[in-house]
C-alpha cells in the first residue's frame, strides 16, 4: 500500500502545497485556495504560476449562494502535462481528504486509492 506522501509529498512540513512530478519530470503544485470560508484545489505550473487545473467545490445551494451544483475539474486544454496525471493526482487528493472526515486537502495523509465517484471533468 503506497501513502499520499510516497506519490504526492508536500512541498515542506508545514505547507498546504503538495507536489505532483509528471512523467517528464517536471513539477506542478497543488494548492489548496480558500476565499470566502470555501476551499477549492488548484494545480499551478510553477515556472509559469499559471492555474493548469482548478477543483471546484460542490455546493448543496439555498440561501444567497445560489443552485447547488457537483465538484467539477476544470483542466486547461493547451497544458502539457498529461490528463492523465492530473485526474489520478486530483482523485488521490480527494479520496484521501474524504477518508480524513472532508477536511483539508494538506491535512490528508490517507493511502492512496481509487473508487471515488461524483466530479465532472471539463478541459
């Protein structure tokens, strides 16, 4: 059984980032964003500080934040990195935030593993 931190370690102890090291061996960072008591997940290019890939939150709706809507996986079509690796790389950080009770993503130490259903992908 690999751990998230054998796969997708962070970028040091105390930091929310954690690194996703491609195929070629470049590196992207996951970072975790929180802007209005909302936590969303974005995949940044760090030679760039472009956003490869952005985690929108589900919401449940009602109130002023308007119609419910499901978690959705926004991918940039011109990046470079596989799809591939950004999908699997997201759902490890899901399902590993998922097994910790739905808290943050940098708190998540899980195993690493499949079977989570739900998100949208759009690229």
């Amino acid at each position: 059984m690999h751990m998230l931190s054998d796969w997708l370690p962070k970028k040091s102890a105390l930091s929310r980032t954690r690194l996703l090291v491609a195929p070629d061996g470049s590196q992207y960072h996951w970072k975790q964003v929180t802007n209005w008591g909302s936590t969303s997940l974005r995949l940044i290019d760090p030679e760039t500080q472009e956003t490869v890939a952005q985690v929108r939150s589900a919401r449940t709706g009602g109130g002023f934040l308007g119609k419910p809507r499901r978690m959705s996986l926004h991918v940039r079509s011109d990046t470079a990195l596989s799809l591939n690796a950004i999908l699997l790389s997201f759902i490890v950080l899901e399902q590993a935030r998922r097994e910790q009770g739905a808290g943050s993503y940098s708190d998540a130490r899980g195993a690493a593993g499949a079977g989570m259903a739900g998100p949208s992908v759009t690229f």
